[in-house]
C-alpha cells in the first residue's frame, strides 16, 4: 500500500487569526503533489502546520502519517519520521558550519547512512555541483550572506541530502531567475521514485512547468476547492484564481 500524508478537518488559527478552516489533503509518497492558491490563501500555514511550527495552533483535525496522528510531536519527530520542509524565508545560522551543520543532521537521521564523513563530503561535492553552487558553501556559515538565490537552492541541497520520504516546498521558486529554476527542477526531479513524494506550494506555472506534478491542488480561503491535474494549471494561466474564488463564495452560502 503506498504510503500517504493525510490531513483531515483541519483547522489553524496564527495568532488568534483563522488560517486554514477544515483543509482535507492527501499527499502521495511517490508523487509530486502542488498547491495553488491566492495570496492569504493559507499555502504556507499549510507548510508550516505538517511540521509542526508552534506559532501555528491547530484547533481541530488531524495529520496522520506512518499510523500515526502526528500533531502532538516535536519538528524533530517529524523530521525523524520522513518530513521535511524547504523554508520559504530561510533562517541565516551565524557561526555553524553548513558541512557540519548537515553531518551533524544526517547522524541523527534514521534513514540516512553514510559510512563515514569521506563518503558524505563526495555526496555533498556531487550535490553542490548539481545545484551549480561551489564548493567553498560547504565551509560558510548557514545562509550567512547568500543570496536569495543561493538561500533556496541550498534548501534543496538540504534536501538532496537528507533524502526525505515526503518534502514540503513553500515557494521554493519565488526569487529564482530562469537558471536557477531550471537547476532547482532538475535537482527535485532526480530525487523522483517510488520512495520520495513532495508537496510543491507555487503561486505561478513556471516551476511547475519543469516539474510535472501529478496532483494539482487550488487553495482558497483556507481550504482546498478543487484537485485534478495539469488541466488546472492551463486553466488557472488563462483566467486566474475569480472563477475558484467564486465558487467558493457560492458553495459557502447557507454555511454556519
């Protein structure tokens, strides 16, 4: 049976505010998966919830995965557990070294076994030139002076890695030029297998024109309104988010 990221009835408040008002999602180990939606929408609460941010309270629903209803663990757990979430707005880490900062990470990884630190550095070398990044990141500081750009592709360097079962992508495409699209589609689509699935959050076609998800998912007012696949993308290109919005509108009426 394949493995699934299910969340059902969700409801999360920021700050006293209402984000997310009974999401119902499931994603796919082996698939690619993409929220679409306005701004507000709710896309990266979505994000942030599945690991576990405290910010976020969740105030009714459920996340299951592996069997387990993991909306009582730690990041950590989760991470522990096969998730993992390249960061919209990466945090910049003075003073820790991003190689020992990831030898560090894929030590206390259960599913990552690299045999000595001779074998994790030529994976890194090998991961650093896929994302056309030179080497001498591996001895900088976390994010410490990288640009926008580079801040996003190391997420995905992260990625590469760490190997997660299931990757959650807050708008790993804002702040890309062309290149660095491209290098960073390249990189996500080697990881594809039966064994590796992702949730991609995007505001726009363009990444996930090299992408070719599986799944598409439109998010509006915090909740999911319509899935299909690349047939709502064409649709959202051409009329944009008013005809979603509107059903939406239409389908809440009467609701109390």
């Amino acid at each position: 049976m394949q493995e699934t990221l299910e969340i059902k009835d969700l409801h999360v408040s920021v700050e006293g505010k209402k984000i997310l008002n009974g999401l119902n999602l499931t994603i796919h180990k082996g698939k690619i998966h993409a929220i679409m939606g306005p701004n507000g929408a709710g896309k990266s609460t979505v994000a942030m919830t599945i690991m576990g941010h405290p910010k976020y309270k969740i105030e009714k629903g459920e996340i299951f995965y592996k069997g387990k209803n993991i909306v009582e663990l730690e990041a950590n757990e989760r991470a522990t557990l096969g998730l993992f979430l390249a960061f919209q707005y990466p945090f910049e880490i003075q003073g820790v070294n991003f190689s020992h900062f990831l030898w560090v990470a894929s030590k206390s990884h259960p599913t990552i076994k690299f045999n000595n630190v001779i074998e994790f550095k030529k994976a890194l070398k090998e991961n650093l030139v896929k994302l056309g990044l030179d080497e001498a990141f591996a001895d900088r500081a976390v994010n410490v002076g990288f640009s926008g750009g580079e801040k996003k592709r190391v997420e995905v360097l992260q990625m590469m890695m760490l190997k997660p079962e299931i990757a959650i992508m807050d708008e790993t495409d804002s702040g890309l030029d062309i290149d660095s699209l491209k290098i960073v589609a390249s990189a996500v689509n080697s990881l594809r297998s039966s064994e590796f699935g992702a949730l991609v959050i995007t505001h726009y076609q363009r990444l996930l024109n090299y992408l070719k998800p599986d799944v598409i998912h439109i998010m509006v007012n915090g909740r999911i309104v319509k899935e299909g696949g690349w047939e709502l993308v064409e649709e959202l290109e051409k009329d944009g988010y008013a005809n979603f919005i509107e059903n939406k509108t239409e389908s809440n009426r009467g609701e109390t």
